[in-house]
C-alpha cells in the first residue's frame, strides 16, 4: 500500500472513529423526550460556534451528534417517540436539512484532508528518525562487536511502537456517507467491549480533553446550601440529587444559578428517580428558561469519586451540553470535587457499555477528571428549587 493510500485509509478511519465513539448520545427511554428536543437545540449552537471559529473536529462532532440523535436514537431507543408533535419533528428535520447535515459533509472532507496531512507528515518523522538511527548505528560499529541486524529489527519495532493507528470498529457504514440528504444508517451497534474490572477511583488528574471548554461560575455557596437540604438524607447515610441549572453569562460562558431538585427515593449507593417527577424537574428548568449544566449529588459514607451509576447518568449531560459537570460532595470526609468525563475513553467507553446497576470499569488512562473549567464566583448564589415538598 502507498503512502497515499495508507493515508486515505488512516483519515477515512479516524471519521469513522469520531462517529462511532463520539456521537452517540445514549438515550434513557424514562427521561422525558421533551428534554432531549429541547436541550439538543444546545449541540447546535455549540457547533455553530465551532464551526465559525474553525475548530472543525469539534463542530462536526456535534452536529453528527445531533443527526444521530434524532435521525437513529430516539427513534429507535425512546418509547415517546410517536407521541412527539409534527411541529418538533417538522423543526429538527429542518435543521437537519439545511444545516446539520451539509456542515457535517462540508467539515467530513476538511476533516479527512487534516488527518491525511498529519499522517503523512507524521510517517516522515518516522523515515528521518529511522534514518537518523541507522546512521548513528554505522558510526558505532567499529567501538564495538555489534548484531547489526538484530539493532535495525529492534529500532523498527521500536519506531513502529510509536506509531499507534486508531482503532478499526466492525460497522462498515457511515452516517453520514451520502450526499442526497437520505441518512446513512448505522445498522449495527459497535461491539460491547469487555473491560478489565478493577477498584473505581477518582482521579487528580486535571481535565486533558483536546475539545476548548467554555467556562462554567459555579455560585461560592453551592456546597454549603446543598449540604443543608440534604441534611436529613445525610443522617440516614441516603444519597441525594440535584440538577445544575443555569444560563449563560457574556463572552460566551456560562453560570450555575439553580439547583433543582426532584422527588427521588434516595439509597447508600444512588437514586431512583421516577419519569413523573423527572419530567416535573425538566419542566420546572425549561419554563424557567434555564439550562441544565451538570448535576450534583452526595456520597455520605465515602470519599468523592463517579461510580459506574454516575458515570452513566453524567455521560447524557455531557454530550448534550459538553461543559457540563459532576459536583459530588462527601459530608463525613469533608470533601466537595467537581468532574467532567475525558472525551478520549470516557465518552467512548461508557456511551457503549449495555451494562446497568452497580458494575466496574478500568479508570486508567481516566474515565473522567477533574473539571478544569469552573471557577467559584462570590457574587453568584445558589437558589435551591426543592420539589420534593
């Protein structure tokens, strides 16, 4: 295979990985499907934000997010999707039509042209350093006895180690392989993966993502007022859980400014919240024309860490409204951390794990991290909307 060749391929795989692992939102068919229609209109102008700024992998990630959303995912996983209005659906597929899908093709082709510049420049470094090596390995032949064969065996094992493509999946379609505005469909879903099981814990890591996240104030009194209206909760060793909402601030960053929190029936390890009163928490957020930005909880025998059960309820957050975070706050060991997931395996992993209930996931390289894009604001407060009474 040519070098050109190789590079085509290498390109055309890496879309196809973003694709794959990056745009799949997974969809709980008990979360009202009203606020996936409604803060999905988020990944939109978060893309289009991109896309004028020229970060075109984030931007095409988020518009295929959105096409796969409601082009394949409620369709298929929500057990509201008949009941949505023409009008919703009559509105999505106009922005699908005559902008999520011909930005997503536009910026595919930019995309492709991007990653088949880095692999070529990339396997050029490659050939000079193995060059380089061969020289350096001839100036030393005569200070020593020497295997030349076994050196130059071992010097291209060791540059192609180096060298790590992304992984291929087994679905062979693309979602967005055609150009006649007829989806592509992703038939088969990627193979569940077997992870290695291991102790979950929380990371110091600082967040790594490559995707630019915008800021996030977070009100100084967050924990304290939180703390107090989970009190009781807290005497009874039962987790408690509230929604972020909030709005957006100038310079294009956001603020936290409510915590909503819902009718729930609170155990040691989470918390079962019913569709009716999920939709009344959504309903409260949307008429109130808030944004929910993350969520918050508290583990009030342990240290702060996202189990597996967190892991799977953030993951919805975050690829709606990227910025989105984890508060999670641990009352007998005084501690208050806030995460985000790591796009690079944290989104990928759990978007497709089928797993539920309590169960592990390797945490190295991370699942998640500290957020590295929130700051605590003195003139922000808190203002806790308890539907529980």
């Amino acid at each position: 295979m040519s070098l050109s060749e190789e590079a085509n391929k290498f390109s055309r795989d890496k879309v196809q990985w973003l694709l794959e692992n990056q745009c799949r939102i997974p969809v709980r068919s008990t979360t009202p499907i009203s606020y996936y229609y409604k803060t999905a209109d988020n990944l939109i102008e978060q893309a289009d934000h991109y896309f004028t700024t020229n970060q075109f992998e984030q931007s095409f990630i988020l518009y295929s997010r959105y096409i796969t959303l409601f082009v394949e995912e409620l369709k298929q996983h929500h057990r509201d999707y008949p009941n949505v209005s023409i009008n919703d659906r009559e509105r999505v597929k106009d922005i699908i039509r005559t902008k999520a899908l011909p930005r997503a093709e536009e910026l595919k082709d930019k995309l492709k042209e991007k990653y088949i510049r880095e692999y070529e420049e990339k396997q050029k470094t490659i050939d000079e350093d193995e060059e380089d090596n061969l020289k350096i390995t001839a100036t030393t032949l005569s200070c020593a006895p020497i295997n030349i064969q076994h050196e130059n065996k071992l010097t291209s094992q060791q540059l192609t180690d180096n060298y790590v493509q992304l992984p291929l999946t087994h679905i062979a379609s693309s979602l967005l392989s055609t150009t006649n505005h007829n989806f592509g469909q992703m038939s088969n879903k990627p193979d569940k993966t077997t992870y290695d099981y291991s102790q979950e814990t929380a990371t110091n890591s600082i967040n790594p993502n490559k995707m630019l996240y915008r800021q996030i104030s977070i009100p100084n009194d967050i924990t304290l007022k939180f703390l107090q209206v989970a009190e009781q909760n807290t005497a009874k060793n039962v987790y408690t859980y509230g929604i972020l909402a909030g709005n957006k601030k100038e310079k294009n960053e956001y603020m936290i400014t409510h915590i909503v929190i819902p009718k729930q029936n609170g155990g040691i390890n989470s918390c079962y919240i019913e569709k009716q009163e999920e939709e009344e928490m959504f309903e409260y957020i949307s008429n109130n024309n808030l944004i929910t930005l993350g969520w918050i909880h508290t583990h009030p025998n342990e240290r702060v860490f996202l189990s597996s059960i967190d892991l799977h309820r953030h993951i919805l957050y975050q690829m709606l409204i990227q910025e989105a975070i984890a508060i999670v706050i641990s009352p007998k060991f005084n501690q208050t951390e806030i995460f985000s997931m790591t796009d690079d395996r944290g989104i990928p992993v759990i978007s497709a794990c089928q797993m539920s209930d309590i169960h592990q996931h390797v945490n190295h390289p991370p699942l998640y991290v500290i957020s590295s894009h929130t700051n605590y604001d003195l003139d922000l407060e808190c203002k806790i909307i308890d539907l529980r009474h």
